[in-house]
C-alpha cells in the first residue's frame, strides 16, 4: 500500500468512527424514549390523573395527589425564582454592567448553573425543614427557586446584552431615567430571550427529584397544603419504582412518560422560539 | 452572548450595537462618580430599581456563602468526632455505632465519574467531530437538537431505564461477556470478578456516560467551529486529508475549549444523584471488581438522609455534602477558568 492510500483509509477510518459516536448518541436517545413510551403509554389513562393512590399492592388508582403536588412546587418555585433571577440578570447586564463586580457575580451563577443539586437539598432541609420540625411543599418550591435562580440570571443578563446599546441612548436622549429605558425599552425587546430563558429554567427544575427527596418529602394522600408535606411526581416515581409492586413500576413509568414529555416539549419549544426571534430580524 | 459571553467595554468608542456597549448612560460621562454621586444624580425611583436589582444580583453570592456556611455548622459535629483528615480517609460507614467516614462514598463518586468520563469522552469527541465537520449541512440542526434533547430527559427517567432496561441487559449480556474476555487475565481480571448482577459501578458508570456525553459534544463542538476557515483551507490547500485537518489543526486548536468541556462535565457527573441512586447498590464498601454494588456520595445522601435518626449521623451526611459542594464548586470554577481562557485566546 502506498503512503497515499494508507492516508486516505485512515481518513475513513477515522470519519466513520465519528459517524458512529453521532449514530450511538441517537441510539441511546430512541433507546430510552422509545423504552419510556413502551412501559408507560399502557398506564396512561384519565385515571392517571383523576384518582388519588390506592393502597399498595391494589390495582387502580392513579397519582393525583404527585401532579397537583408537583404543579403547586414548580409554580410557586416560578413564582419566586423568575422575579429574583431577571432582577439580578437585569444588575448584571445594566447598573453594573462591565464592573468586575458584576463579572464575578455573573460567574459564581454560572457555577451554581452545574452544582449538585442534591447539596441544595441538604440546604434548605438545614434551614426551612428542621427549624421548623417538618417537611413541606415550602421548603421543596424554595429548593427549586434556588436552582431556577442562577439559570434565569445568567439568560437574562446575555439577553439583556442582547439589545443594542443605542436604543438605549435614543431613550436616555428623550429625558427617561434608567429604569424607564429598563423596563420600557430593554425588558421590551429581549422580552422573547427571557420568555425563553424561564421555559427552559421550568424546564431543568420540572424534572429535579434529589432536592425535593428532603424538603417537600412525599405524602400517599391527597394534598393541595404547601404547608405540609406534599407529593411530587418526581419523588413518586422514586419510591414507585424501588418499590415491589407491579402496579407501581408501571405507574411510575406513566408518570416518567408524561414528565419526558412535558419537559423534551418545553425545550423544543424554547429551542425555536429562540430561533424564530434572532433569525428574522 | 454564548456562556460567560463578555463584553469589555471601551469608553473611547462610542459606537453602537452590541460589540462596543458603553457602561453606563452616556449623558453621565462628564459627571461625578461614586456611589454618592450615583444617587444624588438619579430619581428616587431609579434608586429604588437600582438596589433591587442589586439586591437580587448579591443574593447568587449570598446564596453560595449560605450554603458554605450552613453545611459548614452542621457538619461541626462530625469533623469534631472524626477529624476534618481522618473522616475524609475513614473506611468505617456504621450507623449502629454511629461510626463514620467519608471514603466508601469518595470511592463510589471518583470510580463512577473517571469511568463514565473514560466512556464519553471519545463519543463526546466523536460526536462534535462528526457534527462539526463530516455532517452534511441538513443534517447538523436535527443531530444536534437530537443529543441536546439527550441531556434534556430528567436524571429520574435515566434511572428508571438503567434499573428496569440496562441492567437486566448488563447482567445477562455485556457483563458476562466482558468477564469472559478478561476474566482470565491476571490484575484486569479482577475488574470483572464476581457474579453479574447489573447493580453495580460499571452500570452506574455506564448510564452517567450517557447523561454527559452531550455536555462534553456540544462544548467540543463549540469550541471546533472556532478554528478559521483559513488555517483549514491552508491545511488542506498542502494536500490534507480531512481526517489529517480534524487531527493536526482543528483538534490542537480547540484543545482549551474541549479540555474545558470535559471539566464541566466531570463537575456534572460528580453531583448527579437520581441517574446512579438506581444501580449503584448503596453498598459502602471499597471494591476491586467493577461488578459489585458501591455507595457515592449522592447516592448515600438520597437514599440514607431522611433516615439519620441521630444527630452524629446526620451530621457526618451534612459532612459529606460539604465535601461534595465543596469539591464541585473547584472543579467547575476550574472548567469555567479555562473555557475564559480559551474564549480570550481565541479573541486574540
């Protein structure tokens, strides 16, 4: 074999083997979808979502009490993580923009992005479960707040930036005071960035499970009290699934089934809005 | 505008648009500065927006240092009984006697994370390989959305798989195989000892390969799609195959980059809890064979924190999540450190 052809027959040695590193990436991805959607789509029926647990071992039954849990979590981790993450994204990309301050901000919430969220858990678990001597839907929506935070800054801040500095001056040079042009101008046009930001930030805290394993804990009943211990469909789906009966695992592999979705929905649809926005301008 | 995307800002060019923003109102150039100034010179609502905002952007800070702090008190307890040293080098896990130590969980999370990396590495590169260059153009779009939707899927439902699908898989197929092929060689063979049973370090390594591998493509892809057109053209204007472009230019350019990737995803597998909760076994105990069931640090504290019913134990759990945040906050200050760099150079 000449040195040409020896190089040419690496060459497609070595394209071919990327070529199966991307095909293996898309098998593992239909691999677990499609296994999801096999166990799961038998179990999801309206009682699914209509009917509270029955006792184990039973058959029937369904995981209202894990959806209106899981639904009350996350809304109320919104509530409050949304509002605080754009403000500090809107510090970070305005009143200090370009300051070392706000750059070491900006990283530390990048850092935060990829910590363990299990550690968030043993947190809030220290400051809102024991001082008050039981778990609570509370302590779960603050443990997601604290995830969805550093997620929206960081959005928020690169949206921010987004926007051109001159339509600012247009409106400084009109006489509005800063937070004017913020809120008026800024917010204004990078409010699809954000939008997005948060869809996906609801997103990556939907299917959180280790956080809420100690703070929002879980209840076998119906309960719509954020005071108290509350069922999440991600921590039922753990106990579900460890547990011995049939019934469970199959349960659990509805409800993995309709949080995939919900989620893989959620990301697309951030994927394109975010595409449709800064492709037609 | 991508990750930690920054823009320096140049007060001698007034231009517009995104690459030379100024800091700042531009009619307050010529006025004073300072904090007093800031405030004499603005409206009180403005003020008021201005501390809120600022309020909401320390709040990341006060975050970190609250859980420093926090994990740091309850775990005084533990490091008073066993010694900051000696609890990180400490075998003993016993609950009864409230005997603890850290190391049978350090085990399980490094064996696990170097193991899955070991994995995903290669089809990480393989993957930002083909999407970045070998890929026809149609097809970039969909792949790549495709794996991204790979890390998207919640750590629960990669449990739920590796313990109901993997694992029966493992056990009866690969294991079995793999111990045929190297169960007879001395030392490796002792990787592969053991019954099979699909609950155990190389399947937990095997699933957090897979939830990594589209970090490490997609920063690796990032970072291959930085190298100019130029150098390539040059290199395949001297007679270049491309797999000798994708080797002797592209690869040693991106290097920082992809060398970042694969930090940020070390910092992922080390903190990723539900994936291994499943197959790890929580066994804690420090092995030699790949087939048997371990204990990391996440997995202890998922499966064994609501049952502490003794302060020593829950502190010494406290104890250990300390060690973890403590050790991600490193390794992901480290990947975000060189991602800057290679982000500088390439401005350079």
């Amino acid at each position: 074999m000449t040195g040409q052809q020896w190089r040419k027959l690496r060459g497609y040695g070595g394209l071919s083997l990327s070529t199966l590193a991307a095909a293996l990436g898309l098998f593992w991805l239909f691999f677990i979808l499609s296994d999801v959607v096999i166990h799961g789509i038998g179990a999801l029926t309206p009682e699914l979502f209509m009917k509270d647990p029955a006792p184990p071992g039973v058959a029937g039954g369904g995981m209202r009490n894990a959806f209106v849990g899981q639904l009350l979590i996350t809304f109320f981790a919104t509530l409050f993580g949304v509002p605080l993450g754009i403000l500090g994204g809107t510090f970070l990309a305005e009143y200090a923009r370009g300051k070392g301050f706000a750059r070491f901000i900006s990283i530390l919430a990048d850092i935060m992005v990829s910590v363990p969220s299990i550690v968030i858990g043993t947190f809030v678990y220290a400051v809102l479960v024991r001082p008050l001597g039981h778990f609570s839907g509370w302590a779960g929506a603050a443990a997601l707040a604290l995830i969805m935070i550093p997620v929206v800054v960081r959005t928020t801040e690169d949206m921010l930036t987004l926007v051109p500095w001159s339509q600012r001056e247009a409106a400084f040079a009109l006489g509005a005071p800063y937070y004017k042009v913020i809120i008026q101008v800024v917010y204004r046009g990078a409010a699809t960035g954000i939008l997005t930001g948060v869809l996906l930030s609801v997103a990556r805290v939907s299917g959180e499970t280790a956080p809420l394993l100690f703070t929002s804990f879980n209840n076998a009943y119906y309960s719509a009290d954020m005071g108290q211990p509350i069922a999440s469909l991600t921590a039922t789906i753990f106990q579900y699934a460890m547990g011995p009966f049939e019934e469970w695992h199959t349960q659990a592999w509805a409800a993995s089934l309709v949080i995939t979705l919900f989620i893989l929905i959620l990301t697309v649809a951030g994927r394109a809005i975010i595409r449709w926005r800064y492709s037609h301008r | 505008m991508e990750e930690g995307g920054y823009i320096k800002p140049d007060r001698d060019d007034p231009g517009t648009g995104e690459a030379t923003a100024l800091p700042g109102p531009v009619l307050s150039r010529a006025e004073p500065r300072g904090l007093a100034a800031f405030f004499r010179r603005r409206s009180p609502v403005d003020v008021l927006f201005a501390t809120l905002t600022g309020a909401a952007g320390v709040f990341i800070i006060v975050i970190v240092l609250g859980i420093l702090g926090v994990l740091l008190s309850e775990s005084v307890l533990s490091i008073e009984k066993f010694g900051p040293i000696g609890f990180i080098f400490s075998t003993e896990w016993n609950p009864v006697e409230e005997l603890f130590g850290a190391a049978t969980g350090l085990f399980g999370t490094a064996v696990t994370t170097v193991l899955a990396l070991v994995f995903a590495i290669p089809v990480a590169l393989g993957i930002a390989i083909f999407l970045s260059e070998v890929s026809p153009n149609f097809l970039k779009g969909p792949i790549g959305v495709a794996i991204e939707l790979l890390a998207a899927i919640p750590s629960i439902v990669f449990g739920m798989w590796g313990l109901f699908t993997l694992a029966p898989i493992m056990a009866d197929h690969v294991e079995p195989a793999l111990q045929s092929v190297f169960g007879d060689i001395p030392v490796i063979g002792q990787l592969f000892a053991g019954t099979p049973m699909g609950i155990d370090l190389f399947t937990a390594s095997v699933i957090l390969s897979i939830m990594i591998v589209p970090f490490a493509a997609s920063i690796s892809r990032d970072a291959f799609n930085l190298t100019p057109a130029l150098v390539k053209e040059s290199a395949y204007g001297l007679g270049a195959t491309k797999w000798e472009v994708i080797r002797d230019v592209i690869l040693p350019h991106a290097r920082l980059g992809v060398f970042g990737g694969i930090v940020l995803s070390l910092g992922r597998a080390l903190g990723e809890t539900m994936a291994v909760a499943f197959v790890l076994g929580n066994n804690h105990q420090i092995t030699s064979s790949l087939f048997d069931g371990a204990a990391s640090i996440t997995v202890t504290l998922a499966n064994e924190f609501t049952e502490a019913d003794s302060d020593t134990y829950l502190s010494a759990l406290f104890h250990l999540a300390l060690i973890l945040f403590v050790f991600s906050l490193v390794v992901l200050a480290l990947a975000k450190y060189i991602l800057l760099r290679a982000q500088r150079k390439e401005r350079a």
